[in-house]
C-alpha cells in the first residue's frame, strides 16, 4: 500500500478507467459555491466567468493566485477570465466534477506493493475540487510536469510517454462512451493538450500572466 507509480500503459488503463468514475459524479454540489463566488466573494472576477472554463481551477484559491493589483486590471481580466479554448470532443468538453490536483502524490494505492489495479486506486486532497469542462482534469494528468508520463524517464520499465497518455485516454473513453475510436482518442488527446494549457503550469497559466 502507498503511492503509486506509473511505467506501464496498463497503469496509465487503471487510471483512466478510475477518472473516468470521478467525472460520473454529480455537479451539482459545486453550484452554491459557484454562486458564492460570482455573487458574493468575487463578483468583479467570476461573475460573467461561464461554467465550463480553466478560471474554476484557480477560483479554489483566489488571493493566493492573483494579488490585487492583478484583480483590479480589467484588460487582463478580460483576456483570462473566459474560455481558452471550446473542446472538440464530447467527452473532453462535458461538464463533470474534476479532482483538480490529479499528480501522483494525490494517490493511494491498496493494492500489494502499491500496484496500479482497478477498484484499488484513491484519490486524496480535494482542496482543487471544482466543476469544468473534463479536458481540464486529463490534461492534468498528461502534462503535470511533476509527474509522469513526463517524469522519470529512465524509469526501468516505463513505456513511451505517448503511448500512456494515449492509454489513458483511450480507457477513459471506454468507460464514459461506448466503442471509441482511434478518431475520438485523437480528438480528446487534442483537448487534453489544449486544457493543460490553462493550468498553472501550462503556457496560459496564472505564472504565465505574472511573466
């Protein structure tokens, strides 16, 4: 039992099959506190923020992410505040509840030897909990730059890094749609890319915007 590691294509099937159960979750937990948000804490950055956009993420922790200077620039905040990108895939683009911090130290294992297998795999911290579109969600777990299928290379064992996130997805697609194609795991794989952008660590992301 422990933290998990990923070498193989048949981890990375593991865990698409169990982000796949999380995005079956209902959303609708998240709308009172979308509401506090836009209406209450917030108004003059969330409030014409539409349900499916990266700025959810950050909205888990907003005076950590922007200081006030940043939220008082309204050129900026018209550029960040909206969507990136509108997702080509139906699956990439559904609205579902994302874990948000998708790296390996947010796992648990209970198999033997901290094995990857189905109905044996959690996640933990929530604090990034919020509801967007799904791309957001698997672009974290292709691109975190932290983790792998980028980290640890040289790993003994480990497979190509495009191999596992195509399998990711591929799986996650097995679950949340029947019989997909090569077509629709090259199409989510293009949402993924595009999600990941929008994260703290990808090219649009908030350490970005602060140059």
């Amino acid at each position: 039992r422990g933290q998990p590691r990923w070498r193989t294509t048949a981890d990375m099937r593991v865990l698409g099959r169990q982000v796949a159960k999380l995005h079956q979750l209902p959303t609708d937990w998240y709308d009172p506190f979308r509401d506090q948000l836009k209406h209450e804490l917030f108004p003059g950055l969330y409030s014409s923020t539409p349900d499916a956009c990266h700025v959810w993420w950050y909205a888990c922790r907003t005076e950590f992410m922007f200081d006030e200077e940043l939220m008082a620039d309204e050129e900026w905040k018209r550029s960040f505040f909206r969507p990136l990108f509108i997702p080509l895939s139906k699956a990439g683009g559904r609205l579902v509840t994302c874990h948000g911090d998708l790296h390996a130290g947010n796992f648990v294992s209970l198999a033997e030897g901290a094995a990857m297998e189905d109905g044996k795999l959690l996640f933990i911290d929530l604090e990034f909990a919020h509801v967007s579109n799904a791309a957001s969600d698997l672009g974290y777990v292709c691109f975190h730059y932290e983790d792998m299928p980028d980290k640890d290379k040289d790993l003994e064992g480990r497979e190509p890094p495009e191999a596992m996130r195509r399998a990711f997805l591929e799986s996650y697609l097995e679950v949340m749609e029947e019989n997909p194609t090569k077509e629709d795991v090259d199409t989510l794989y293009i949402d993924a890319c595009l999600g990941a952008c929008g994260h703290h660590f990808g090219l649009c992301g908030h350490q970005n915007v602060f140059g």
